[in-house]
DNA sequence: AATTTACCTTTAAATAGTTATAAATTAAAT
DNA sequence: ATTTAATTTATAACTATTTAAAGGTAAATT
C-alpha cells in the first residue's frame, strides 16, 4: 500500500517539483481500492484544485507509472483505469456495469505466468471478464 | 482454426446476409497466425474492395466476435487488435515496437485462472509486457 | 528576501480510433 | 422481375488522450 511521503521524497529526489498538484493526485490515489479513470480523478480533485487539467493528470500518472508505483489497465475498451498499486494480481471486469474488482494472485502463479514466454517480461495483467452477480439477476 | 464455409454458414442461418465485403473479411482472417487492427484489414480489403468502409470492418468483426470467432485484444493502449481464434491463450506484447505474439497456456491453467474469481468467467486475457530480443538489443 | 530559471500547469486545439446517421445499394425472399 | 429489409457507404460526430504554447511557480541562486 501506498505511503504518501514515500512517493513525493521519490518525486524530489529525481528532481521533480513538488507542485500542489502532484500532492494532491498522488493523495488522492492514496489508499484507494477502486481503479479510477482519467475522468473521476477530474472531477475528484477540481473540488480542491478548481484549475487543475486532464494534462496534469495524465502527465503526472504517467510519471507514477515509471516510477513504478501504479498500474495502467486497459481492461475496459471505453478508456483506462489507473490501478494505485504495483503487486501483481488479476481484474474481474462486468461487461454490462464496467464494475471492476481485484483478484488475488499467489506468487507462483504469477511467475508461473511471468514465465509462459520465452522473452523477459516486465510486467503481466490478468483479465477476467463476465457478469458480476448482479448483472447476472436481471 | 476457421474454416470459412463454416462461418459462412453459420452466419447465413442466423439471418445474415453473406454479403460480398463479410465473405472478403472472413476470408482475409482465415488461418492468420497475426493480430491486424482495423487499419490493416481496412489497407489489405481495399485493394479487392475499393469501397469498403471502416464501419463495415468494425461491425463484421463485432459479429464474428458476438459468435465466438474472434478475440477483441486490448493488450496495446493505442489500438484494438483482432485474434481471429477463440481457443484461450496468453499474449506477449514488445513495449517498444509493438510485437505481438501468441504463448500457449495449457487447459488446466486456463481454467485455474478462470476459478479465481468467485463469479462467472465468460473469457480470459492473459498479457505479458516486455521487450522481444530485437529491441533489448538496442 | 529578491531574483532567476527550469520545470510545470493551463488553455486550447489537435489527433486518432471508433461509432452514429442517413442515403444509397444489394441479397434474397416473394 | 419486384419488393423489402438488411447492409454498406460516406460523412460527420464523438470521446479519450496528447500536444503546443503561454503563463505560472517551486526551489535554487544570489
């Protein structure tokens, strides 16, 4: 799970600002359980930072992504999700309310998969996709 | 792996009309061993069919895909890609030039995947990032 | 504390993939 | 051959994301 100071020490010390902003995206993802988009993120944060712009989030996302501390699914054809955590693990996604949930994956298994190709993999996603339970009901 | 009369049937008997631009398509898919997006089968078809339109290719690959023909991947963030397979296996995808190949999975661990979630699994995506050996060598 | 500078955010517009619409075309039923 | 309902096409619309340029700001420097 995320530590917030953690994150922006790292920010400073490979000589990015500490702009308000960032701290209140990378706050914001803090902690988080659910995978927001671009969009919710917006909305979310132009409550405190009435300026803010789609630019920022993507840029400073993006940023968060090479740094290692979050995950880009593509899961959803529609747009992308921002997943605020590295640990591997599988995405049960509902094809009729887009609700997306995480799956736990053991190690092994995730090495197990890491090791399918021949190539070195980097990274791995998991995509389950079907009804969840209440969708299923109507 | 397709076999077209088949397809070409099976359209046919749900009320489709087999239309010289579906035959052309189901055609060009047959038997390939690559992902092409929508752009590529739009280039390829034109030659035969000068008219054809982007339209036509999207909602062509939508029914193959509703009658279980074709795979929708969205393993590359800019562009859907097209698997003219049902059969469930893995995809390793070269974050630099955007290579993408097929990786087995073996039933049992398709399955074990499939059994992770809790609710019903109608598919599965499996996809592994990386370099391909050409681009770790630069 | 003021100045400077390089980086960052914003605004606005551009881009690209995909989808919607309406008119024209055509497969196939009559 | 005619009819009809589905399909294709051309065009425009749409949406998520990215880019470019102008102004703003964190933080290093003086």
């Amino acid at each position: 799970m995320w530590n917030v100071d953690e994150i922006l020490d790292k920010l400073k010390s490979k000589g990015y600002k500490l702009t308000g902003q960032r701290k209140a995206i990378v706050e914001r993802l803090c902690g988080r359980e659910d995978h927001p988009t671009a969009e919710q993120l917006y909305k979310e944060l132009k409550k405190d930072y009435p300026t803010i712009s789609f630019a920022t989030i993507y840029s400073t996302v993006q940023l968060l992504e090479e740094m290692g501390y979050l995950q880009t699914l593509t899961v959803d054809e529609k747009k992308t999700h921002f997943d605020p955590t590295w640990a591997a693990h599988a995405h049960f996604f509902c094809q009729k309310c887009g609700r997306l949930e995480d799956i736990e994956m053991n190690q092994e298994e995730v090495e197990r998969l890491k090791n399918l190709s021949k190539y070195r993999t980097q990274s791995l996603q998991v995509y389950l996709y079907g009804l969840c339970p209440e969708c299923d009901n109507r």
